[in-house]
C-alpha cells in the first residue's frame, strides 16, 4: 500500500458517541465524536469503463480470519495488504489511474467545515402508529377500548382493499439518514478523533459518511 495521499470529497469513520466542549468564549458546544479510520482506494472507475468516474474506498480493518475469500482477492488485486471488510464509492468528477493503493487524506475537513453527514438511523424495532407516524391517538379515559391502535383503515364496497402505502405499525428506523451543514469544530489526526457541532445519525460504533456540503461552501 501506498503511502501517499489523495484528497477526496468524502470518507468514512466511526460514530464514538457524543461529549461537550467549550470554545474560546466560554460557550457550551455538543459535540459528536468521530473516530477517524483508514480509508484506501481499492477500485478507479473510469467513464470510458464503467461509464462514470468514482474511487472505490476500503474501510474497517478485521483480522485476515474474518475477511471473506472474495474481499480478500479484491484487495490482493489492488496491492492492499491490510484486511479490510467493507467497501463504498464516492464520486468524482476526475480520477487519477494511479490512485489505487493510497489511503484518502482529510485536508478537505479542516476546523470550520460544513459537512453532510449521512448513516443509518437507529433502529426502534416493531412501532405502532402513535411512535411510528405521530397519530395522535384515541381516548385515554377509562371504558375507551381506542387507545393507541390504527382506526379505520379502508372501507368495504369501494375501494374493498387497503391502499399501498398506509401508515401502519411496523419496524421503524433503520433507514438511510442525512444531517446536512454540519460544522467541524476539530480534527486531531494524532489522536485519530474529529468533533463535530451537534448530534448525527446512527448508532455508536456505527459507520458515518462525512462529505463536504452540499449548500454550503
């Protein structure tokens, strides 16, 4: 592996949890800790090859043991020597053929940087309507048998079926989230950590997508 690096617009790391600090001026700021973890270009795709140009990046270090044979020769193709689990692309408009190897640098996130932050949101398991939509519910007197159940959902003659997409109970979370101009408030690259201002979505030890902002320069 390479022990240059390349610039890119966005990267992964790891959701530590969150803390406070407190700025020049005495101010109280929440913060979310994020553990910076390498991310090496294992793949270039080209436009005249694949139709569009993007890096592929290899991320969360695991022992050899627990790597699967085809990841394996994926990052033996590309000369990477350290066993890597997961696998992501990130766009760009111009790649560099040479860049296959080399680990991506955060020169594009200094302190004061608007971010995009996108992971997936924590799971809540089976919700009913009232967690899941907001419905606002039946009665809460006693002898009321409506509490926080769905109500009516159709009627018999017309249309005589249930709607695709009704609100209904069901799993909640778990989806793709994105908080969007989000400021760097420090990068320790020594210490492997960024702090960012305000909360972000998933879970802790969870993987997030940093990406330069896309409303704000």
């Amino acid at each position: 592996m390479s022990d240059a690096k390349i610039s890119l617009p966005a990267f992964y790391g790891v959701k530590a949890g969150m803390t406070r600090i407190f700025d020049q001026n005495g101010n109280h700021v929440p913060v979310t800790v994020v553990k910076l973890i390498p991310n090496v270009i294992s793949q270039v795709k080209t436009a005249e090859k694949d139709g569009y140009t993007a890096y592929q990046v290899a991320y969360n270090e695991k022992r050899e043991s627990l790597i699967t044979a085809p990841a394996k020769g994926h990052l033996k193709k590309a000369n990477i020597e350290k066993s890597f689990s997961e696998f992501a692309e990130i766009k760009v408009t111009e790649v560099a053929a040479d860049a296959v190897g080399k680990e991506a640098s955060l020169d594009q996130f200094p302190v004061a940087t608007y971010i995009d932050v996108t992971a997936p949101s924590k799971g809540k398991g089976f919700a009913g309507v009232m967690k899941r939509y907001n419905f606002q519910g039946g009665p809460a007197a006693h002898g009321s048998h409506f509490h926080r159940r769905v109500g009516s959902i159709g009627c018999r003659a017309t249309p005589a079926r249930v709607w695709k997409e009704k609100k209904m109970p069901g799993h909640l979370g778990v989806e793709t989230s994105t908080v969007q101009n989000i400021q760097v408030v420090e990068v320790n690259l020594e210490a492997g950590y960024m702090l960012v201002k305000g909360s972000i979505p998933g879970s802790k030890n969870g993987f997030v997508k940093i990406a330069k902002s896309v409303k704000k320069a």
